[in-house]
C-alpha cells in the first residue's frame, strides 16, 4: 500500500518553525510513521539535502500535489514543470496520513525554481455538442420560426418600427393656450364669477384683514414732516440729510447775529472750532467706513484723507477736523499755503496740528497723485469771495477735481460755485 505514493509529488507544511516542503516522495514506512522526500524544495528554495524525512508528528498538513503515474520525471535541469494526464485519484486514507522530518535541512539558498504543476483542461463531454443544439432550436422556435435564419434578441425586441409622429414639433403655444390662466387665479382668490365655493366663503375672504409685511407699521401715526426746520430769512438754497430731512439755508448777515449772539452767551470762537472740528472727524469717519475699516486688525489699510485749508476760520475749522482724524489713526495730509498774514485761530490750530504725526504741505505738487479716500475742502470764505481768483485756490481746486475721491465741504458759504464737485457738505448749526 505504501509503495503505491512512491513517486508522486507532494506538499508537507511543517508549522512556522520548519515551514513547508515540497518534493517527490522516495520512501514512506508505516512502523515508525516517516516520510522522506527527495530533491525537495524548502519554502520555495531548492535544499542543498538530496532527500528529507519528515515524522508525522510535526507535520501540520500534507497535500498531494500529482500522483506517481501522472508525472513525468524531468530529465535535467531545476524546477522543471510536470505535466499531468488523467488518472487515478488515489486513496484518501493515505492522502490523510501524517510524517514528520527527523532531520531539519539547512537554510542555504541553492536554488531558486519553485515546483511547478501543469495540468490539462478537462475535456467537455461528448452529449455537450447535441445541448448546444437544442438550446439554439429552442431559440429558433422562440423567435417565431423553426427553419429559415434565426434573429437576434435585439431586433426580437426593438425591431418594431418607430412612430412617425415623434418627428413632429410639439406645440408649445397651442397647449398653453388651453389653459385659462386667469379664471384659474380668479377662482383660486375667489373673485371668479364662476367659482363654485359658496357666496359665504368669498364674503370671508373679503373681510380678511390685510397683512402687513415686517418693516410696515400696524399703529396708525402721522404723515411724516421732512421740512421740520423753519427760518426767518432764506437762504434760497436747501439741504437734505441722510434721513431725508430739509435743512434750509440762511443768509450771511442772518449768520453773523447768531454766532454774535452764541459769543456773548459763552459759545466762544474757540469752543465753536473744537465742536466743529469734533462732528466733522465723525462724519469723515463714517463716510470712510467706521468701525468696519478702523480696527486695530486693518492697519495696513489706513485711509488717506487731504485736507485743502485757506487762511480763515473755515480753515482753522478744517485744520481742527484733521488733528481729530490723526488721533483716530487716519493718514492726513494738510494742504495750506504759506501766507505772510493768518489770523490768530488759524496760527493757534496749525500749533496743535503740528503736535500729531501727520503730514504739512504748501505746494500743490506735493499731494498725492493716485486716488485717495476722501478731500475736505475748506478754501471758501464768507467774508472774501475773490479768493477764488487766486493761483493756489485754483491748483487746489484742479487738483481736487482731477482726483476720483469724494469731496466734503465744512461750512460752505452763500455764493457757492460749482469750481468742486463736492458730494457731501457740512455747516455748524
């Protein structure tokens, strides 16, 4: 019985210790439990061992790769293939059998040629060729026809001719015009004439109270007044708020009593320029984008404003609104040219302007010539209108013009040319 496996090729896995062999079996004895390989393959690598014997208590699991009468013996050479034909399978009580090498081959890599097994296709049985057949008849019969050529199963289900209709446009406008738009909406509001709700649902409806959207006001309250501010004298010329409220103009000589009436009540000419130039920082703050754009993260974006001052108190007010800009980390440039003669406001503002980190000059030719943020325009004067007639206050003016900032004008007098186009104007009040 034992002879019977001599010769066939075998796989032996002896755990993770000794690892698997592979080789032809030259002996097996049943009184002491061996088996013994030759020319075996240890874990893929040819041994240097010319035969190992394994005992079957440290085999793990033993297949049986070919039998003795399906392999033909390579003549020459290492990991020479083998070619398998039909046999027998040989028996299952020896294929379960165990051994166990008492020897334990070195580790030395000789070779490198795994053993490798080929073997045949199966052939297809002889009955194969008449199944074929029937399945095709069958499929013959299946599309209508025993004889004559069969049709494929794609024109067996979309080989029906195609609607002839499908190439005409569809028509959009005829099919639109079938559909009533406006009784629909009638009856749905329940307006329609034709409506089939009760007479009591629509007399529901029309006492429904009207809704009010978010921003309108259910409180009744009185029709808004935007002319508020009245005058003795006109000035003949209107100014509007943000808000839209009207702020009428006065004239100059209405003007001149009511600054000498705030003087003689303690509202001084210095007290006057601090106000001044405190609400106009705030609007100038606001109109370069306040707290958005003044914040201590945005520092590398400061606003450039340019001042443009003559030598009086419009000035001296403009003058004011620049150091108060300079406190809040605006980049100011003041304009104002060298005058042999300034009043004494004008001298005592340009002292505390000089006190900030901020920039002076006297020429046109030193203001910037890329676009900046802003220009404050205080070169009118109510008392004296031919400074408009001067070379600096039209270089001032060009320049201004050619610029694409906005203008605001602090305070502007009653004879107003249009030399600047000033977007925004502010006067005390």
């Amino acid at each position: 019985m034992a002879s019977d496996w001599l010769g066939s090729v075998v796989s032996i896995n002896c755990g993770l210790t000794l690892g698997v062999y592979q080789g032809e079996v030259s002996s097996v004895d049943r009184a002491s439990q061996t088996i013994s390989l030759k020319e075996p393959y240890h874990n893929g690598i040819r041994c240097p061992l010319p035969e190992v014997t394994f005992s079957a208590m440290d085999i793990k699991e033993l297949k049986i790769l070919d039998i003795q009468n399906a392999v033909n013996k390579p003549s020459s050479g290492l990991g020479a293939s083998t070619e398998a034909s039909s046999g027998p399978t040989g028996r299952h009580s020896q294929t379960n059998r165990s051994t166990h090498p008492h020897v334990t081959s070195s580790s030395s890599h000789t070779s490198t040629a795994p053993i490798t097994i080929l073997r045949r296709a199966p052939t297809a049985p002889s009955n194969s060729r008449g199944a074929a057949q029937a399945t095709s008849r069958k499929n013959c019969v299946r599309n209508g026809s025993t004889g004559g050529p069969m049709r494929p199963k794609d024109d067996e289900c979309f080989g029906d001719g195609t609607d002839e209709d499908l190439d005409t446009d569809f028509d959009f406008e005829g099919n639109l015009a079938l559909f009533d738009k406006a009784a629909v909406f009638s009856k749905i509001d329940g307006t329609s004439s034709h409506s089939s709700r009760p007479q009591h649902h629509s007399t529901q409806a029309e006492q429904k109270p009207v809704s009010y959207r978010h921003d309108e006001n259910i409180l009744e309250v009185k029709p808004v007044i935007y002319r508020q501010i009245t005058v003795p004298q006109h000035g003949g010329k209107d100014y509007c708020t943000d808000s839209g409220l009207v702020v009428p103009s006065v004239p100059y000589e209405l003007y001149k009593r009511l600054l000498a009436a705030a003087e003689r009540w303690g509202l001084s000419l210095e007290r006057r320029l601090e106000t001044i130039g405190v609400c106009a920082s705030q609007m100038t703050l606001t109109l370069l984008g306040g707290p958005n754009r003044l914040t201590p993260k945005n520092v590398h974006q400061r606003p450039t404003v340019v001042l443009l001052c003559g030598p009086h108190i419009q000035g001296a007010q403009g003058i004011s609104c620049g150091r108060h800009l300079a406190n809040h980390e605006v980049e100011v440039i003041l304009f104002l040219p060298n005058f042999v003669k300034m009043q004494e406001s004008v001298t005592t503002e340009v002292n505390l302007y000089s006190k900030t980190s901020v920039k002076q000059v006297a020429s046109i030719k030193d203001l910037p010539a890329s676009p900046i943020d802003l220009v404050i325009n205080c070169l009118d004067c109510h008392e004296n209108p031919l400074l408009r007639e001067q070379s600096w206050y039209q270089s001032a003016a060009d320049w201004a013009n050619q610029n694409r900032a906005p203008v605001l004008t602090i305070d502007p007098p009653e004879f107003e040319a249009h030399i600047l186009r000033t977007k925004k104007h502010l006067g005390p009040g």
